[in-house]
C-alpha cells in the first residue's frame, strides 16, 4: 500500500512537471504506458524496491496516476 501510494504521488508530481514545462503539450493526451513513458515511468519507481516485478507494478501505477491528473490538468480552463 505504502509503495503504492509513493508511485501515485510521483505520477501526480511528473503530470504537473511535465505540464508546468511544455503547458502546449496539454492539448495531447498523456502518452500510453509503453515504449519510452513506460521506461520513464519505471525510472521514477527504480529506487522504491529490488523486485523488478513490483518495479513493475509500480511503473503502471505512475503512468496511471499521471495519465489521471493530466485529465484533471487538461479540463482546466484556458488548459488548452
């Protein structure tokens, strides 16, 4: 529970990153887990455990949560 609750958190963090940077790419949805996003997301979970399979876990959870925010952050007036 509690690494997944880091994992949504830095989902959260990395959607907001992202959307604080390039505000232009809010006009996108946010990319699938797969491919680079899901290297990148696998990135952020990398230090939480030694099981690459719960890395794994975890990996999803991120790019879910960010996904989730970044719909939150794009129906935002004048997101896009």
């Amino acid at each position: 529970m509690w690494l997944g609750g880091m994992a949504a958190t830095r989902g959260i963090a990395w959607a907001e990153s992202v959307a604080k940077r390039h505000s232009g790419l809010l006009r996108r949805p946010w990319p699938q887990h797969e491919g680079r996003a899901a290297e990148l997301a696998r990135a952020k979970v990398d230090d939480l455990c030694e099981d690459p399979h719960v890395v794994d876990r975890l990996a999803v959870e991120v790019s879910k949560q960010a996904a989730r925010r970044w719909r939150q952050l794009q129906a935002r007036p004048g997101a896009r």
